[in-house]
C-alpha cells in the first residue's frame, strides 16, 4: 500500500476508534453547503461527518476489527462517527435525508453490532440517552413512592377523621368503625 494510503487509513483510524458508533451513508447529489449544515447540526451531538474512499474505509475496518461491513461500500460514501447519543445522531441523519431527500443511511454499527437501514430507523425513535436514563430512574424509585405514599395515607386519613370528629362531623360510634376502617389492609 502507498505511503498516502497507509497515512489515510491510519488518520481515520484514529478518528474513529473511540467512537462507541460509526454510521455509513450515501451522499450522492447532497451540496457542499448542505454538507456544511449537516456537519454543524452534528457537531451540536459531538458527531462528525467524513467522505472517505471505499478502499481506505474497507482497510479501516479490518484494522479497527469491525464486522462485516462490505456490502455498504458502494457508490459514494461518508462515515458519521463520534458523540456520545448514537440515537440522536441517527435520528439527525434520517430527519435530513428526508427534508433534503438525497441523503441515504446504508448501514452502521453500535456497540460492536451491525445494523442495517430499517434497525437504524428502529434507533431513531428511541428517546435520547439523557431521556431513557430518566426513564429508568423513575421506574427504580416509583415503589418507593408508592410505599411512601401507602404509609402516609393511614396518618393523613386518620389525621382527617380526628378534625371531623372534633368538628362534630363524625358521631363517636362512627368514630371508632372509620379507625377500624383505616386501619385494616
């Protein structure tokens, strides 16, 4: 191999082999200024947007020991890589493939695991990082809440049941079966 290419493959390489993620797309008939724009709306993910030869892509990824990517290595292609919401970027790329229509994904690969265009739009409608993590701290502390809230419902009713019955509102042989009342499960 030229000393250009060994240089290019391990630029990208090294671009490349932190990222948790790589996503290949076709660019054909996409304008450097939409380019321009597409490369800003990542940057905002921390991605990056990278036309690179087939050829440098297919040695990359058998230096990098990726799966088997070959069959997307047709036609123009640019590797979008880097950040830390694999599924925001996707979602990014797909939503301007279809505002601009050029755009294609042919495939990528997220932790190791490849996916092709329909997995990579089941990616894109899954909440963002910061949002599934919510997600599943709400669902480890919603038994405790609702333990919390069992175990302050028999103070708080048994509370409302002594100002009634100091009001006048609750007869003392009314008093003592709304306590019962309370009080069992």
């Amino acid at each position: 191999m030229r000393i250009e290419k060994t240089f290019l493959v391990r630029e990208v390489s090294n671009r490349v082999k932190d990222s948790n993620y790589w996503y290949l797309v076709d660019f054909r008939g996409v304008t450097v200024s939409e380019i321009a724009q597409l490369r800003a709306e990542l940057s905002g993910e921390g991605a990056y947007f990278h036309v690179v030869k087939n050829a440098i892509l297919r040695k990359v990824g058998e230096d990098l020991k990726w799966p088997s990517f070959v069959q997307w290595l047709e036609g123009q292609t640019a590797i979008v890589y880097g950040g830390d919401n694999p599924s925001g970027v996707i979602k990014l790329l797909l939503r301007f493939a279809k505002d601009k229509e050029k755009l294609n994904a042919k495939g990528g690969c997220v932790e190791g695991q490849l996916y092709d265009v329909m997995a990579l739009d089941a990616l894109s409608k899954l909440p963002d990082l910061a949002t599934l993590r919510a997600m599943f701290l709400s669902l480890l502390w919603t038994p405790y809440r609702q333990c919390l809230h069992i175990m302050q419902g028999i103070p708080q009713s048994f509370l409302t049941l002594l100002k009634a019955y100091e009001k006048g509102a609750v007869s003392q042989n009314n008093f003592s079966g709304q306590v019962r009342e309370i009080l069992s499960p």
